[in-house]
C-alpha cells in the first residue's frame, strides 16, 4: 500500500528538489543549459502519463504518443488561430483527456484483454501519425493554421502571460512555468495515489476480479484512469510544442510511445520520481553519445536497456531501496546480534 505522504521521505524530497530548481535554477545555468533542462522537464511531464496509468492501475499502453502528439497539434493550431496560448494550453489538455475517455470506453467496456488494448493504442498512434503525414497540401489547414503534412506546423506561438498575448515568456520563464507544472503534478498524483480512489486503482491492479466482486466498478475506473493519462500526456505535447516553437507527425511516431514505455521500466514501474530520474538520465546520455558521433547513440541506449531488463528488472528507483532497506537490516542484525524483523507493508 502506498506509504503515508506524511511519512514518505522521497516525497518531500523530489517536492523540495522541484521547488529549488523552480527557483534558484535560472539563476545558475546558462540559456543552454536552461533549454536542455526544460526538454527533461516536458518529457518528465509526459512520462508521468504513462507511469500513472501502468504503475498504479494496470494499464499498459502502447500508443502514450497518440496523446502527446494530439495535445501538440491541438495546442498549435489553437494558439495560431487565437493569437494566444492560454486557452490552447486547456484544450491541449482536455482535448487528449476527452479522446482518451472515449477509447478507454470502448476499450475498457469492451472486455478487451491487456494484449489486444496494448495494439489497440498502437494502431491509433501509427492512424495518427499516417494521417498527419497526408495533410502537405494547402487544402489542409484549420483556420489560419496549415497542418504542413510531413513538413509540420512552423512558428507555433511561444508561451504567454495568460490575458496579455504579447508577452511572451523567455527560455528561463518559461522553465520556471513547466518545473512549476512538473512539480504541482507530481504533488497531485501523489495525492491522488494516496487517497480512496488511488487505493482501489492499486487494488484493480493487483487483483481485477476480487476488486469487482468486492462491489466497485473497475471499468469506470479504468477509463477515469486512462482519461487522465491522455490528458498528462496531451499537456505535455502542447509543452514541447511551444517549448520548439515547431511541431511535425514525429511526435506521434512509435519511437515517442516507445520512450515512455523504456523511460518508465527503466526508473521503475510503480513509481513516479524513477521514471523522472530516468528521462533526465538517459536523454542526458543520449545527448553525450550524440556529441561523441562514435556509435549509433539509439544503439548504445537499446544496449543499456537490454542490461537493465535483465539486471534490473524492477526498475532502478526500486531496486535502489530495496537495496537501502536491506543494508539496513543487516546492520540491525550486526548491531543486537539477533535476526532483523522486516516490517510488513501496510
């Protein structure tokens, strides 16, 4: 069961290390220093989409970038045709969140198994993304905003201070913005992690029929659940997609839904900070593999994963407490001389 958030160390810490970077961060790091990290912080947002929804609900996707790339495209073609973002930014959220119920029902209603749900949001992914790339012509276009086809959407407008369209945000405001947003989420899953609703999520996880036969409705659940990841997920996209000022089908490709998947077993399924420590590790890799120009930078990282597939199975954050937690048991041992006692997890 999840431990009590007021007793939980590793909240209050990634809550303080969130609100330290938030504020002292600017201070310290140069503009690209500052572009690099906000990359880390959107993709730690969209990450999180997918660590909810499978590490505390059971819900395996494979298509986490059909959201991330509708939110994108929902956010710049909003903001093109209204001037200004703050109202895009909403529907770059609720859009995906709407979307996501509406499969999820279907899905989830529909008694599919893991297997044909986890293809289910494979094909839509792979739908959008096909769909997106046959939209190059000049009939295609949504108001004063062209869909681009494969060429994308140029100049997507850049964050504004919400009522006031000509006051755009600056790279290091702009940070400031999204680690505030990172920081608030991972507060409110947390939250919600802990509450009823997140207790019974976690129940459907572990046993889905004892959950129904004790009364609750593990299909609305689900689709509540899934909701709420699409929406996660397509508020990141409108992140990257003013964060680059530039959006094209890319963010719909599989690599993107493969990411998610990679990013959140290699920190940990069934947390939420080792999926963030993973983001900034392996894209901080991947970007000084880049530099290298030694080996293909995507071979090295499928080489890494393979290792921690089979080394670390659980994930890097779990492994690492199980690994305090039993280093302290033994020094409780050397220490009184009698076997250690292990409390159970209640």
């Amino acid at each position: 069961m999840e431990t009590s958030l007021r007793t939980d160390p590793g909240f209050w810490f990634m809550t303080a290390l969130g609100l330290v970077l938030l504020f002292l961060g600017p201070l310290f790091w140069d503009l690209f220093q500052i572009m690099q990290i906000t990359q880390y912080v959107v993709l730690s947002v969209y990450v999180l989409s997918l660590a909810y929804i499978w590490g505390f609900g059971g819900i395996l996707s494979f298509g986490q970038a059909a959201f991330f790339g509708l939110g994108a495209y929902t956010f710049s073609v909003a903001a093109i045709n209204m001037g200004e973002t703050t109202f895009p930014f909403v529907l770059a959220f609720a859009i995906p969140a709407i979307f996501g119920a509406a499969l999820g029902y279907f899905m989830f209603y529909g008694k599919l198994s893991d297997v044909y749900m986890g293809v289910v949001t494979m094909v839509v992914t792979l739908i959008f993304w096909k769909l997106i790339n046959h939209t190059a012509g000049p009939e295609y276009a949504i108001g004063d905003a062209r869909l681009g086809g494969f060429n994308g959407i140029p100049s997507v407008p850049v964050l504004n201070v919400p009522g006031d369209a000509q006051a755009w945000l600056d790279p290091g405001q702009m940070f400031q913005v999204f680690m505030a947003i990172l920081t608030l989420l991972y507060v409110l899953l947390r939250i919600l992690i802990a509450s009823d609703f997140g207790r019974i999520s976690m129940g459907i996880r572990e046993n889905e029929t004892r959950a129904a036969l004790l009364g609750y409705d593990v299909r609305r659940h689900k689709v509540i659940m899934f909701a709420l990841g699409a929406g996660i997920a397509g508020m990141a996209g409108g992140m990257w997609a003013t964060y680059q000022t530039f959006i094209d089908p890319n963010v719909f490709s599989l690599e993107m839904s493969a990411k998610a998947l990679i990013w959140t077993m290699a920190g940990g399924v069934g947390t939420l900070a080792g999926p963030i420590v993973a983001v900034v590790l392996l894209q901080y890799l991947s970007l000084k593999l880049g530099e290298m120009h030694i080996l293909n930078n995507n071979f090295i990282l499928g080489g890494i994963m393979m290792v921690l597939v089979l080394l670390v199975p659980k994930g890097g954050l779990p492994t690492l407490r199980d690994g305090i937690a039993a280093l302290r048991v033994r020094g409780s041992v050397r220490r009184s001389g009698t076997p250690g006692k292990v409390a159970p997890d209640v």
